[in-house]
C-alpha cells in the first residue's frame, strides 16, 4: 500500500457506525446489521469489503488461552539499542506468541503483550526467543494476574441504545460479546487449534469456507464454531485503523494501587473515561496498568485528570504514548495503523 496515513482516514460515519455495530457482534449477518442502521444489507456488505481490502477495519478471533492456573498474558517492555528498534519489532512481530507490539514514548522502546501457557513458559519465551535478539538491551516483564477490560470490548460508540439492543439481539445465535466472561475450559484438540487459527485469519470467515479448508462437513464446523463462542473459548473481537477513527490516540499509565483497596479498580471501571485496558499485573512496582484511549493529545491529559479523580488512591508512576501500533492481535499494522498481513496466533507453539 502506497498510501499516506491521511488517505487512510477516507471513511465515513456509515462505515465507522458498520464497525461499531461488529464490535458488538462480530458475525453477526449483513441482515442484522443493516437492520439496525437502517442500510440495505447489500450496501453494508460492499462497504465492509472495501473496509477490509484497503486494511482499515477487519474481524480477528484468537483463542481465549490456555487452561493452566499459571497461564495468561504477560506485558513485555522492551529497551533497545538506537536503530534497532524497527528491526527487532519486525523480528518479534513474526513470534505466535506476541499478541501485539507498540513503539512507545519514554524508556521504554517496545510493548508486547504476550500469551504464556505459565511461567517457566514465560522464562523460555524472554531467555530463547527474545534474548538472542541482537539490540535487545533489556526485558522487563509482568504477568497480567486479572483483566478488567482490554480491546476486545472497546467501541467507536457510534450506535445510539435502539441500534446496541438490535445488535445484542441475536448475540446467543451468532457469537458472544467480545471479552465477556471468558477463559478456556478445558484443553482445546487439535480441530479447534486449526478452527481458531482460521478465525484469526478472518473472524467472519463463512463456515462453508471454514468447512472447506478443515476437511469437516458444514454441519460439524457449525457445532464446533457454535460451542466455542457459546463458551467463551475463542474471542471475536473487530479492530479500525485507529487514525481512521476518532480515538486516534493511546497512552499507557503505569500505576500503583493500595493491594487493600478493590474499591479503587472498581472506581476506575465505573467512572475513569476513556479506559481501553485495566490489567492488574505483577512482577514489579506497578499493579496496575491502564490504556486510556483519546481522541486527541490535548484529551488525554482531562482523562487523566479524571482518572485522578475517579481513584484518588491510585499512584501514576509513569505513563507512554503510543507512537505506533506495530502488530495489533495477530495483524502486523502499517504506518496508517491499517492490517497488512496476518501472524497467526499459534499459543500452542514452542517458545523457539
């Protein structure tokens, strides 16, 4: 693609309102969809198909983890040499394991967030694949220990309540709300690792299409596909190319809450605005770390005022911006913040 990052922004309200309506519900049919916008199902469908050729808006569905007491996402904060940092973020952007990368303001050059199946896993993931990596200067990790919120339920907030409840009409048919209650139960065998990995290809993959390529009968994908959402074990989650939208801009806070105080994330989740992503983490000072999503630099400071505010218990020890977002859940992004190609998320894999 040869196009600037401001062609990258040709989109309307209709196509940001189609997005919204999949961040709700990720497959749901072009019928639903239409329903709720008012819009001849045809005129979505064409709109979505140009959204997703040019990589401005696509569906992704990965699997909701591994089943271990110890397993989970890991915050990996990378500090590199000058003039290594695009080379290992292309390096890294090719690991199964590294969810996404962001190119980050301040001491820390990269951000990873990474799936473990526990933490000897973890161990092997920074010592083999990311220690070897010359310009690698130093790691620091810390295990998530509990998600409050992450992407996988954020939304452009474009549909008014009429519009959310058509969308959340047939969530039980279709698919669940992305990020809902969650967690694998169970291990996943090997036709649900092909299926999701599909699904991380393209989240609104057809089942014909999805028959096609595992061998099975349209029948037995339906079931399967249908029981894996229904139990949260796969996430179906919708992304934009965020300069394309009007939350253009991330800033990670680093923070400390009193670990006797549940009433402070229980404030940040109720009244903190524009919170994208509320993990509790360990492994260092910070127990807490935030994604505050703004539709502009000048916001972000009034979130973080109003954070303050919401958590008058909560410490700031550092925070970062998000100069560019490398690889987003499995899809290596442009300068634009637009899908280029897909990593797959392969969890399962050696750490080598």
């Amino acid at each position: 693609m040869s196009e600037t990052v401001q062609d990258s922004v040709r989109v309307d309200e209709l196509d940001l309102a189609i997005v919204d309506c999949l961040q709700l519900n990720p497959r749901a049919p072009w019928t639903l969809v239409g329903k709720a916008l008012a819009v001849d199902p045809v005129t979505v469908a064409r709109r979505w198909q140009r959204l997703t050729s040019t990589g401005t808006a696509w569906v992704t569905g990965r699997a909701a983890g591994h089943a271990g007491p110890e397993a989970g996402l890991a915050v990996i904060e990378l500090s590199c040499t000058a003039g290594r940092t695009w080379p290992i973020a292309e390096r890294v952007a090719q690991l199964p394991h590294v969810l996404s990368i962001e190119h980050m303001s301040g001491p820390r050059a990269l951000s990873l967030l990474v799936e473990v199946r526990d933490l000897a896993f973890l161990s092997q993931f920074l010592l083999r694949s990311l220690g070897p990596i010359r310009g690698v200067i130093e790691t620091r990790s810390h295990a998530v220990t509990r998600v409050h919120r992450m992407g996988d339920v954020w939304q452009l907030q474009m549909l008014d309540r009429h519009q959310r409840a058509i969308m959340t009409s047939q969530l039980g048919q279709h698919t669940v709300k992305p990020g809902g209650a969650g967690g694998a139960r169970g291990p996943y065998d090997e036709i649900d690792r092909r299926l999701i990995l599909l699904l991380g290809e393209d989240g609104r993959m057809p089942v014909v299409d999805l028959a096609v390529r595992l061998g099975l009968s349209e029948g037995a994908v339906r079931r399967r596909l249908g029981e894996l959402v229904r139990s949260s074990r796969v996430i179906l989650r919708c992304d934009v190319a965020l300069p394309a939208s009007s939350w253009s801009v991330i800033t990670w806070v680093w923070c400390q809450a009193p670990v006797d105080d549940p009433d402070t994330i229980a404030a940040i989740m109720r009244h903190a605005k524009g919170v994208r992503v509320c993990f509790q983490v360990a492994g260092g000072q910070p127990n807490v770390l935030l994604a505050l999503n703004a539709p502009s630099l000048q916001e972000t400071a009034a979130m973080e005022a109003a954070l303050a505010a919401a958590a008058p218990r909560l410490t700031i020890l550092d925070r970062s911006m998000v100069l560019r977002s490398v690889k987003r859940m499995g899809r290596e992004l442009d300068a634009a913040g637009r899908s280029i190609r897909t990593v797959p998320m392969d969890i399962w894999a050696d750490p080598d």
